[in-house]
C-alpha cells in the first residue's frame, strides 16, 4: 500500500478545517465543540484502524494498546479543546474522590516536569495522571497525541523508557498517523484563526489541575 504523504497532508488538514469551520459557525458553543472533537478523534482513529490492520496482514504489527504503558510517562501535549473535552468527560465519568487522585497526581507531575528545559523535558519520565494500574482511565477521550503516537516495536519503547538520555535509544514510531494526526490539529487551528478564536497548546497535567 503506498501512501502519498503530501496528499494525505493536505486531506487531513482539509478534514480538520471543515470541522473547525463547523464550531466556529455555531458560535463555538460547548455541545458543537464537543461534537467536533469527538469527530476528530473518530477520522483519526478509522484511519488508524486501517493502517494498524494492514499492517498486520503485511506481517508488521503495531504494538501499541490500551494497557501498554510505557509511552504513558512522558510529557503528552493537548489543544485547549481537546482538554476541554477530556475535563468534561472526568466531570461526567468521576466521583469527587476520583478526581480529587486525578488532581493530585496532576500536581505532582507538574511539579517534576515544572522546572525543567525543553531537551531535559524530552526525555523527562512521570506516570501521566490518568494512568491507573497500567491502563488509561480516560482512554476513549485521550488527546491527540496519545492516538497518533504508535510504535511497532515495543522493545524500542521500553528502552526509551530505561533509558531516555541514551541517543540510540527512540522508539520505532509510524510516521504517518504522526504526521496525519498533526496536519488535522492544524487544519482545525487555522479555522479558528480565520473566526478570531485561538488556541493554545498544553501540558495535560496543568489544565487538570485548572478544574
């Protein structure tokens, strides 16, 4: 299966715009942002689904899964909307106690990685606060980069995991829900821009700790 990047680029920033030019048009009420974030989540998700199943025919399976941890240490970047979205679903799906665990560990990620340069950043290793024996406890909501983050070797994770500050070690990543992934959060941004609306990037542990 070849795969033209530019024109899947562009397709993909087309998709992400439509959709940004949808929730600018309602106003950018609450129920149509939601909408348009669940709608980008499932573009980006069939897509994967198809890639991740024609890989395993090609006898190249991808690794990643819910319960597989070791990508779910590092500084994870979110839009405003996307974390809009995810405090949403904690506020529907959590008890006060829960999101008071969520809160905390919120806090204590921000606090290890407050602090540090963007290369010391990098390679910086702390459980994400929605990590709960091993697994994601907001999986279906996750953000952006969480989906499009895919390896093929889980060996190589691991070894990132051990050992971050080691050049050779980087894990074996798919280029191409990365850089799909990418060009919708792009092509939903620019839309905004067009409407006057902004949209700012984050750590997900720091808009945790604004609810």
């Amino acid at each position: 299966m070849e795969i033209n990047l530019k024109r899947l680029e562009n397709a993909f920033y087309s998709d992400g715009y439509r959709i940004g030019t949808s929730v600018c048009e309602s106003g950018f009420e609450e129920d149509a942002l939601y909408q348009a974030v669940e709608e980008l989540y499932h573009s980006i998700d069939r897509f994967i689904e198809m890639l991740m199943e024609y890989a395993g025919q090609s006898g190249q399976p991808v690794d990643c899964k819910k319960g597989c941890e070791w990508c779910c240490h590092q500084p994870v970047f979110a839009l405003q909307h996307e974390m809009d979205y995810l405090n949403h679903f904690i506020d529907l799906q959590f008890n006060e106690s829960q999101k008071q665990i969520i809160a905390e560990k919120a806090d204590k990620k921000k606090q290890a990685f407050g602090f540090l340069n963007e290369k010391e950043l990098l390679n910086a290793k702390f459980p994400c606060p929605l990590l709960e024996n091993g697994a994601c406890i907001a999986y279906e909501v996750r953000p952006m980069a969480c989906r499009i983050y895919l390896s093929y070797n889980v060996k190589s994770c691991i070894r990132f995991f051990q050992q971050p500050t080691d050049s050779e070690s980087i894990p074996n990543l798919l280029e191409i829900p990365l850089r799909a992934g990418r060009m919708m959060n792009e092509g939903f941004k620019a839309a905004l821009k067009l409407y006057g609306y902004s949209t700012k990037e984050f750590r997900i542990e720091e808009k945790l700790l604004e609810k």
